[in-house]
C-alpha cells in the first residue's frame, strides 16, 4: 500500500463500511467455539478496532515465540534483533513495502535483506486482498533454511483465505 494518501483511503472505507464487518466479527465472535477460528477473529476485531480508529499503518505479528525454538535464534543478540525490527511499526511497513514491491510472492534469503538486522535471516512475503484496492502483506521471518515450498504454500493459502473473506465482506 502507499503511505501517500493511505489514512485518506482507511477514513473513506471506514465511513462506507459504516461499521458493518466490525459488527459482522464480532458477531461471529461471540457465536464461534472455542478454537483457531475464535482465536482468529479476535485477531482480526483487534486489526478492525485500529483499522476504524483511523490507523494508518496496520502491523500485526505474531508466533515471535515460535523464533526461540531455532537454534539459530539461541543468541539473545539474534533475537534480539529481529525483535527490535518487528517493534519498529513505521520501520517494518515501509520494509515490508520495499521487500514485496509490485510482486505478490517475495522471498529474501540472508544478506539479499535490505535491513541488516534481518541478514541472518529468511523472509518470505505475500499479498493478499480482494484487488489492487486494498492489499495487505502476509510474511514470515525464519531461519534460512526454513523449508521454502512449504512455507510459501501455507502462506498463500492464508492469503487467499483472507482474500476471498473480505471480497465476501465487501471490503
């Protein structure tokens, strides 16, 4: 997304959405089992509530736990970091931007990342969104020797998902 005119943007989609897909979740919300799918939408009432508060640059991160489990992040240093870097909110959005640029698959492995806190590390991107009106980035940061096909695999079935819902939403 461009920064340029972004708030303008997430002000007119919020003033015709009127509310609907917040209400619409958390309706789901409350009717959902417990699960991923509540877990889920709770996450995604949280990106709603800053997305109608007129934020203007949407990060959400999540599994940073999962990092601690690779023995290349058993440095506190490394972790360290990738942390400072997903903290970062404006930093990380105009990375993400400048990482998946006009493409909607990007993987940057070790040193090809443009942020040297990132270089030990692989990155792999993608878009998601109903249409070039609203896109959003999906990522994950991992070890380089993350097992690509699989990771890209899953990540581009959450696009799509998330995709088809808003398209569903109206969004």
């Amino acid at each position: 997304m461009e920064q340029v005119g972004q708030g303008e943007r997430m002000h007119l989609i919020g003033t015709s959405l009127g509310g609907r897909v917040s209400d619409e979740a958390r309706r789901r919300y409350g009717d959902a089992p417990l699960g991923l799918e509540k877990e889920l939408l709770g996450r995604v009432i949280a990106v709603l509530d800053m997305y109608e508060k007129g934020t203007e640059n949407l990060v959400v991160h999540d599994g940073v736990r999962n990092l601690l489990r690779q023995p290349e992040f058993a440095e506190s240093s490394r972790v360290h970091e990738v942390l400072e870097v997903l903290e970062e909110t404006r930093y990380l959005t105009v990375l993400l931007r400048q990482l998946i640029g006009e493409s909607d698959l990007q993987i940057v492995i070790g040193s090809e990342n443009t942020s040297s806190r990132l270089q030990g590390c692989a990155v792999v991107l993608t878009t998601y969104g109903p249409s070039d009106r609203l896109k959003g980035v999906l990522g994950v940061i991992g070890p380089t020797r993350m097992a690509y096909s699989q990771t890209v695999a899953r990540l581009q079935a959450v696009a799509r998902g998330a995709s088809d819902r808003m398209a569903e939403l109206g969004v």
